[in-house]
C-alpha cells in the first residue's frame, strides 16, 4: 500500500520568508555597563562583572553598586574574607575612587 502524496502548494499560495537568524554577540565583545546595582541590573550581568579600582587593578569585593562615571563604589565591608556585621546588618562602606567595570574572563572572581 503507498502512501497519499501531499498536495503540492498551488502557486496561489502565499510563500513563507525563512526565519530570520541573528547570531548572539558575546557579551565580552560588549562594552561592560558603566553602572551596575544589586536588585536592579538583572544578576545575569551582574554575576559576569568584575569592580577593579583603576589605579592598582586590585578587585573590588561584594559590592551592592558600582558607578563608574562617578568612581562612587557601595559595598559590604569584609575582615579576613568574612563580612563584618554591624550590630543586626552587615556594615556597608560607601566611598569614591577611581574604578572600571569589567566584563569577568575564564575564572575571575565576580564583584557581586
């Protein structure tokens, strides 16, 4: 027994465009954000960000926000790779400096 075969299209039959393909830049060959916050860039950005202070190259770690225009940095304070707590809250230090904001490569630590 042979199967029907499917009718061909009729030439009436509206021709359908292939699907248009856009190749995904890699995020390394993009400029990284000059401001990144906790809660409010989505953590899929932050997670790949790292915060180096511009004059020693020296990471910058757990920080909550970062702005690079400004050089302002907010992050929690850490004492032997422990943060440090203020009474019920960890202790937050805000200060400026000169910093960059890096897309993080291979096993570099994040900032965030």
């Amino acid at each position: 027994m042979t199967k029907p075969k499917p009718d061909a299209p009729s030439q009436d039959a509206p021709v359908q465009p292939a699907p248009l393909v856009v190749e995904a830049v890699p995020v390394e060959q993009e400029t990284p954000p000059t401001y990144a916050k906790i809660g409010v860039t989505p953590m899929a950005v932050c997670e790949r960000l790292r915060v180096v202070d511009a004059e020693t190259g020296d990471l910058i770690a757990k920080v909550i926000e970062a702005d690079a225009e400004t050089g302002r940095v907010v992050r929690y304070a850490v004492e032997g790779g422990n943060l440090v707590r203020e009474g019920d809250r960890m202790k937050v230090i805000e200060e400026e400096r000169k910093i960059r904001i890096e897309w993080r490569t291979g096993k570099q630590k994040d900032s965030f």
